[in-house]
C-alpha cells in the first residue's frame, strides 16, 4: 500500500497529476480541491491509496485527511468505484457532500455526474451513521447547505456557469471553495477560475 507521496509537482492535468519522488514519476489522480492546491515545480504532499484491479494499477492522491477518509467511506459502498467516489469529491467541498449524506440529501448526491437515484441512496442508506459530523461542519458556517453561495458575485458565476451546461452540485460545490479561499473575488474571476476546474 502506498499511502503517502511526498516530490515534486512536474505536470497537472485535467484529472489528475504527475509527482516525481525518488527519480519516478507518478500519475496520481485527485480530486478539484487537491489539483487547485498544486504548483508545477513545487513539492506536493499527498495522502495516498493505491488501488489495483485486474487491468490498471491506480493511484489517487489528496491533500488532507478528511478527504482520504470520506473516499474510503465511499468506496466501501458496493457499486461505488474509486472514479465515482473521486467524482463526488471533485463535485463539492468535503463538507457539502459529507453533509449531503448525513442529512440524506439525495438530490444532492444524484446530481452528481454517474450517480443515479439508486445509488445516491444506498451512498445514504450505508454511509448515514458512519460520517463523522465533524465533517459536515464547514469552516465558514451554514449547516448542511456547505455548498451555498450568498455573494452577488458568487451568484452571477454559478448562473453563468450553469448557463454553460455545467451539473449544479459541481459548479456551486466549485465557486463556494473559490469564495471560502478569497470572499472578495469578481464574478469573472470566479468564472474564469471555475473553468479551469471544471474543464
């Protein structure tokens, strides 16, 4: 098992980035929220799982702990892949989506890219008493809806994005982090910042 990776930043990509540790480069697949945080040329330190299947050998990489604990949570739910599981983090900040399963949000959950209504439920029924609330509590206040967004500037964004064609729970899971990380961005910054993360 390969549960840490410490080196350097050489490329990152859509879905995913390139590490180099010990004169080997990895390809580790992480969700929005840890791809934003790395810097080509820049160390990275990432919490780990190395996932073989009979066809591919995957290795995914995050930037906390609480983002490790909630893809093991989902993965352990049957029919829930490391991918699908890697989609809901990538969809919404950690606390949003542990909320959305604690308080059985469903609509939430199935609005996500690859989740159906059958499967945002059973996420529910099997993983309800085991998030830990702490989770769902986002460091900015506003309960269960963590993925809210309440500026102008926030609003005009998630509008024009959705304009777009981009899912709902992406795209305000999205402009909440960027909002959390600097309240005082402009709605075509957040815009153009969203793009990059959701390409």
């Amino acid at each position: 098992m390969i549960a840490y990776l410490s080196g350097t930043v050489r490329e990152v990509r859509e879905h995913s980035a390139v590490v180099v540790a010990g004169g080997v480069g990895y390809e580790v697949q992480c969700p929005v929220s840890t791809l934003g945080k790395l810097t080509v040329g820049e160390t990275a330190e990432l919490n780990t799982r190395f996932i073989v299947r009979e066809d591919a050998q995957l290795l995914f990489g995050f930037h906390d702990a609480d983002s490790v604990r909630v893809f093991d949570l989902l993965t352990s739910v049957s029919g829930v892949g490391p991918k699908l599981a890697l989609a809901l983090l990538s969809a919404m900040p950690v606390s949003a989506l542990a909320a959305g399963l604690l308080g059985g949000d469903v609509k939430l959950l199935s609005s996500v890219s690859g989740v159906g209504k059958k499967t945002a439920e059973r996420l529910v029924l099997e993983l309800q008493g085991k998030i830990p609330e702490h989770l769902a509590a986002p460091a900015t206040g506003g309960g269960a809806k963590a993925a809210r967004v309440t500026s102008t500037a926030g609003r005009d964004a998630v509008d024009a994005l959705l304009a777009l064609g981009f899912r709902e729970a992406q795209v305000r899971g999205v402009v909440a982090e960027l909002l959390s990380a600097d309240p005082e961005l402009s709605a075509d910054s957040l815009i153009r910042k969203s793009l990059g993360r959701l390409r």
